[in-house]
C-alpha cells in the first residue's frame, strides 16, 4: 500500500466504520488511527498532512476488518481504560466497563476512611480479572494493598501485568482460587463484580459480549444470582470486624441480592446507580442478631 496521509487515513476510517452501522465512527476511528499509528489528536490537527507508513495503514485496515467482524473495538485495541488506568485485556478477562465504576465510587471513601483510620487496608477482589477494581482502589489509596482471585491463570497473570503497568504491583497479589477457596487471612474491605447474567439470557446478549467476553464471567446460575449467595455465605470469616463487602449487581437485582445478605446476617448500608440511573452496586456490612 502507498503511503497516505493521517487525515485521509482518518477520513477513510471513520466512513468505513459508518458504512458497518458503528454507533460512533469518528471515535472509533480516532482510537484505532492512533493506536496503530502512534499518533495523538492534536497531531491530527496539527499536522494532517504527515505520511502515515503503509504497515500502518495495513492495521489499520484489518483493524476494522475486525470491528465488521464483530469484535470489540478494545479487544482489537487490546487494552481499556478504567477509573485513569490503562489495563491490558486478555481472551479470559472480561472487558472492564464504564458501570463497574460505580461501584470504585461507591467502596472509595470506605477504603480511605478505614486506611485513614488504621493506617492500612486489605481489600479483597473476588475475581478479579484485569485486576480493574483492586488496582482503581490501590491507585487511589496508597495505604491499601490487595488480594485479586480468580480461577483463570490467563486472568491472573494479567491483572499481574496491569498492577505493573500501573505501579501498585508491590501492594497487589494475584491468587488462584476458586472464590474463597485458597484464601488466607481476614480483610478490612471485600468486593467483586460477579457473574450476574442469568443462564438462559447468555444467547440474547449482544454479540460483542456474548462472543468475545468469557462465559465464566457472565454466567450467573439459573437466576443470575448464585455467586452472591456463595459470597454471603462464606465471607464473614475472611471480613474483620468492622468489614465490609461491595458488590456490582444487575440494573433489576437489588433487592434479590438485599435479600440473599440479609438472610446470612448483613445490613445494605449504600445503594449507588450508573450513569444510566439504573441501580448497579450495593455495600453490605456484618450485623447478625444480638
């Protein structure tokens, strides 16, 4: 291929996008010109006539062969940011999203007022995949030091990436285990964005999903609600005292989930809602009956 410019090459780009149906061509171009080509926006602007190399524009071109294909723009880009870190993503990790920031917001201030008051936090991340909760958490607070699990040694390994990538890798540890199975000790702060998709609603999600992010990450049990009740039930020996649990719902699970730690002894302390106002992460705290 001869060489072409950066604004043809957006140019190019983003009508290929529209002509898929792409929601946001523009941005998708952008990202994927840039990504390929190293480049930023403002040497879009500044300098739309330099020659972008034929290898290039060759990636670029599979690139959104890939995206016709149905693929996700970030697998194709292969990583994501979440809550300012850029995190590496991987065929056994399911892709971070926008939501599962809701529920950094919501557990933040309790992570930064126990560190605050103790000097430390030990947060546990109950499948951790990318490591996105743990590390938006570690990123923030330099006190805390985290556990990720997961039962997936692609995952694992990079979450272990990601902590290195962004710094926290000395206050973060990644530990096979299926759920609570391999875990030692008690933590101040338990969380985890669990599977929550019912079984039989797996085929109806959009393909990007169903195709590209792992099974085991979405698939929730017949009522999408099965990894909740083994958390209620088997995470006051590893909470302190004082511990609490955050946990990423479905936008209609709230009250079935408020059910499944009240019955095991836990009092719904905070509800929070996406950007989308529907209901996504809830904190729990230990209050069994005197």
């Amino acid at each position: 291929m001869p060489p072409v410019t950066l604004a043809a090459l957006l140019r190019d780009s983003r009508q290929r996008l529209a002509k898929a149906g792409v929601d946001d061509p523009g941005f998708e171009a952008r990202l994927i010109v840039e990504h390929f080509s190293d480049t930023t926006q403002t040497k879009a602007i500044t300098h739309p006539d330099c020659q972008v190399e034929a290898q290039v524009t060759k990636q670029v071109a599979e690139a959104i062969e890939r995206r016709f294909a149905g693929e996700p723009l970030y697998r194709i880009l292969g990583y994501r940011e979440f809550y300012g870190l850029k995190l590496t993503l991987s065929p056994e990790t399911l892709e971070p999203r926008p939501d599962t920031e809701t529920l950094v917001d919501l557990v933040l201030p309790e992570v930064q007022r126990i560190a605050g008051a103790n000097g430390h936090c030990r947060i546990l991340d109950l499948g951790t995949g990318t490591g996105a909760i743990a590390l938006a958490l570690l990123s923030v607070v330099p006190q805390a030091e985290a556990v990720g699990t997961d039962i997936s040694d692609d995952a694992l390994e990079t979450a272990r990436r990601n902590a290195d990538i962004n710094f926290v890798s000395e206050r973060f540890t990644a530990l096979k285990s299926n759920w609570f199975q391999n875990v030692d000790g008690q933590f101040d702060v338990i969380v985890s964005n669990p599977p929550y998709i019912p079984t039989a609603e797996l085929e109806t999600l959009p393909r990007e999903v169903r195709e590209h992010d792992p099974r085991v990450a979405l698939d929730g049990g017949p009522d999408g609600v099965a990894p909740y009740r083994l958390i209620a039930a088997q995470a006051q020996e590893r909470l302190t005292r004082e511990g609490l649990i955050a946990v990423e719902t479905g936008y209609d699970q709230k009250a079935a989930v408020a059910a499944i730690f009240a019955d095991e002894g836990y009092a719904a302390l905070k509800a929070a809602r996406d950007l989308g106002g529907r209901d996504r992460a809830m904190l729990f705290a230990f209050r069994p009956e005197s």
